[in-house]
C-alpha cells in the first residue's frame, strides 16, 4: 500500500520515513510546506543570511518527484516572525499563528487525497495538528490512516509540567503547551 506522507515542516524523523518509505516503493506522495533540492535556485539562496531558514527545509533528490509543496502560509509564519510582526503570529488570532498555518496545510492536503487516490495511494500517513481533515478525507475515501504521535501524550506531559512550575514558576512562559487553546486540546483526543 502506498502512502501520502503529510508534515508541514519535514522535520529529520519525518524526512527519514519519507525516505524510508521511498526506498522501500511506498510512498504515493510527499506533502511538506516548502522543500529545498541540491542545485536549485532556493538552495542557492539558503547561503545567504536573510535565506538561511530555507536550509532546514533541505530533502534528498530521492524524494522529489514525490513532493507537493503548499508553501505560502508558512512563508508568511517564517516572514512574519523574522519582521518582528507579532500580530500575525500571535496565539489563536494571527493569520499567521502556526496553528492556522498547520489548520490550512492539513486542508490543503485533505483536498488533494482524491487525485492521490486515483494516483495509487491507498492510505496517509499524518502527525499531530496537521491530521484532522486528512483523515476525515481519507476516511470518505477508504484510505488508511496512519497517525505518528512522536511525543509524549498530552495530558502526563501537562501533569508532569504542572508540578514543575509549582517548583519553578519563572520558568512558565518557556512552556508554550499551556498557552494551547482548549479546542486544539480537544483534538488531540480524537
């Protein structure tokens, strides 16, 4: 069965199953924000200092003809963050935030599941804040889904963190967790 790897950034676990996935003839599709190949114009750009960002979001040639870029929310996220324009990227009301941002990738994604389907794919492949319409998609479809949680659960990591800010309080604004709103809690339960 081949999959539709989904990620907004393809972090390094994420560029590992895509890999892994594309060596073993699994992959029907990789979804990423941006992605940046050896020899392109983006890549020659990431030496300069003002594009360096655009390195992380290197992958292998190996993957390439597999990858659909949506990228311009996260251009906007990065733009927004490096200009100081808070308002853009702030907690639940900026166009920006990186919440919307992965609301808009998962969409994006989910809309495209059909023409991976009729392309092959018999499932997708997603992570955490980015799986919710790509599976309610997938399901419609009849594809499998596949969810890799690479964290801890939600609610331990929160009690664990709890105690710890009773111990240490100055450290509190450092954990971003509990700034999360209530819904996108939710949705990590279902």
């Amino acid at each position: 069965m081949k999959l539709v790897l989904s990620h907004i950034t393809g972090n390094a676990n994420v560029r590992g199953v895509a890999m892994g996935l594309a060596k073993a003839n699994l992959l029907a599709e990789f979804d990423v924000s941006m992605s940046v190949f050896p020899g392109s114009l983006p890549d020659r750009m990431a030496s300069l200092p003002a594009f360096a960002e655009l390195r992380r979001r290197s992958f292998d040639p190996l993957i390439k003809p597999y990858v659909k870029n949506w990228p311009w929310m996260e251009i906007g996220r990065l733009v927004s963050t490096k200009a100081g324009l808070d308002s853009l990227v702030s907690s639940q009301t900026g166009v920006f935030y990186i919440d919307n941002v992965c609301k808009n990738f998962d969409k994006r994604v989910a809309a495209n599941l059909q023409s991976a389907k009729k392309n092959g794919a018999g499932g997708v492949y997603c992570y955490e804040d980015i799986a919710e319409y790509s599976f309610i998609a997938a399901k419609e479809l009849g594809l499998k889904c596949i969810y890799d949680l690479p964290i801890g659960y939600w609610r331990s990591a929160r009690k664990f963190l709890e105690a710890e800010l009773e111990r240490w309080p100055e450290w509190a604004e450092t954990i971003t967790s509990f700034m999360d709103a209530e819904a996108k809690l939710l949705r990590k339960e279902n």
